[in-house]
C-alpha cells in the first residue's frame, strides 16, 4: 500500500477513535444528568450526577453552598468488588451500610431503566 | 438491517450480532447501554449478596408493647363470632401491636410516653366490644 494511502488510512482509524470516545462521553455526561434526578430535588445552587463510569464503578457527585457561602462538594466512588463494596468520599474510605446498598440498588434499577428510556430506545 | 428491537426470541436475537451489524454512533450508544445493563446486573448481584433486599418485612411492635397475643381482626372476629363491623376497624387492624385477643386483656407494656395514648385506645376498645357485645346478645 503506497505510504499516502497508508497515511491517510491511519488518519481516519484515529478520527473515528476520537469521533467513539466523544460521544461515549457525551452519552456518560447526560447519564450523570438523568442519573442526578433519581434522588429528589437539588440544594440551591448546588449539583447533582450520578453515573456508572465502568462495569464496576458508580459515582455520585453533589456540589453545594454551605450555611457560609462556601462551595462544598463530595464525590463519593462505589467500587464494586467480588468480595464487597468499597466506597470512596472525597479520597477517604468509608462504610457502606446495608441500607445504603439497598437505597444504591434501587437508584440503579431506576438509572437503568431512565436512560434506556430516554437515552437508548433507538438501541436497547 | 437486523432489527434489533425485535423482542421474539424464536428469530434468534443476539446482542452481540445485533452490536455486530451497527455503525457509528449508534454502535457507540450500544456498547454503553450494554455497558451500563452488565454492570447493574453484577453489582446488583454483590449487592444482594452483601445486603439482601428484604421483600417483605412485618411491622415489628414498638418497644414495650408484649405482641405474643397479637391476632388478626379475622380470627379475632372468627373467635369471637362477631360479625363485620365498620366500627370493629378502629383500632383493630391486624397489624396493631396491641393484643386483641379476647382471653387475655390488650397486654400493654409500661411505655411511659404513651401510657396515655394507650390507655385511650384501651378504652375505646372496650366500649366497642361492649357495644358488640350487647349488639350480639
């Protein structure tokens, strides 16, 4: 194959590499919105998302204004391993209660259920 | 094209043949919805593991209260020969935490805070079995 075709051939794998990861993130990005809906109404000037980021990772994202004015926020990573759950809140480890995985469960079920419907219907 | 959202599995459905067959953006928005579906299924099944959802979980009586002679309004009703009464409802539904059982008193526990409650209830109770009483004579 003459090195242009090659080239060029090389170019357009990238671009539609590019083009994939783009809207895979696009699509993340409104999950995260349609996911911050599952849990109620959002502080005032604050943010809500929730997402699944990978077979085994969720993560609920919430910024706020404290009592002071202050912006607050707290990311909290639920990793899901074969011998449990690990949560991560702002890089410290903590407990996940059994409530907490029941109240989780449920909001995947919903996410599910939201996003194929709002997001996939054309594909699911 | 296949269809994908052919739901019979007699024409032979497959996610992945379905995934093969699409282009672009929507295989992108494919391979993330299956993405997304394959981690709910495993995570729900850790979590079930660590956290069984309890489906269905009787009331538990408050503190105090002894729920060892705690009957349903039909055997109480059953026992007792009563007929339906609208009236028969108050405060006798099964799920009540006090004992309705005609042999034995309400059994009530010494709940400070309630006492009062309690002993209202207790005596609304007892003019109605009175009144039914009467009524069934």
């Amino acid at each position: 194959m003459p090195v242009f075709k090659k080239l060029v051939s090389s170019l357009s794998a990238q671009k539609d590499a590019q083009r994939k990861a783009e809207l895979y993130r696009k699509l993340m990005r409104h999950e995260a919105k349609i996911g911050g809906e599952l849990f109620g109404p959002v502080r005032p000037g604050g943010r809500r998302e929730f997402f699944c980021l990978d077979k085994h990772t969720w993560v609920w994202h919430e910024e706020w204004v404290d009592q002071n004015g202050q912006h607050q926020y707290a990311t909290t990573r639920y990793d899901f391993r074969p011998n449990g759950i690990v949560k991560s809140q702002n890089g410290q480890y903590r407990n996940v209660s059994h409530q907490e995985a029941r109240n989780l469960r449920g909001a995947m079920l919903m996410y599910r259920e939201r996003i194929k419907n709002e997001l996939y219907s054309f594909v699911a | 094209m296949y269809d994908i959202q052919d739901p019979n599995p007699e024409h032979g459905f497959d996610k992945y043949e379905a995934l093969r067959q699409l282009d672009g953006a929507e295989r992108t928005s494919y391979e993330r919805f299956l993405t997304v579906n394959e981690a709910v299924e495993s995570c729900l099944e850790i979590i079930d593991r660590f956290a069984p959802v309890v489906v269905e979980e009787r009331p538990k009586p408050p503190v105090g209260i002894d729920s060892s002679n705690v009957v349903s309004m039909e055997e109480y009703r059953e026992r007792r020969g009563m007929r339906q009464d609208a009236r028969s409802t108050i405060n006798m539904q099964p799920e009540s935490a006090i004992s309705m059982n005609p042999e034995n008193n309400p059994v009530i526990g010494t709940v400070d805070p309630y006492a009062n409650h309690i002993e209202g209830i207790m005596n609304r109770v007892d003019q109605i079995r009175e009144q039914q009483m009467r009524e069934a004579a």
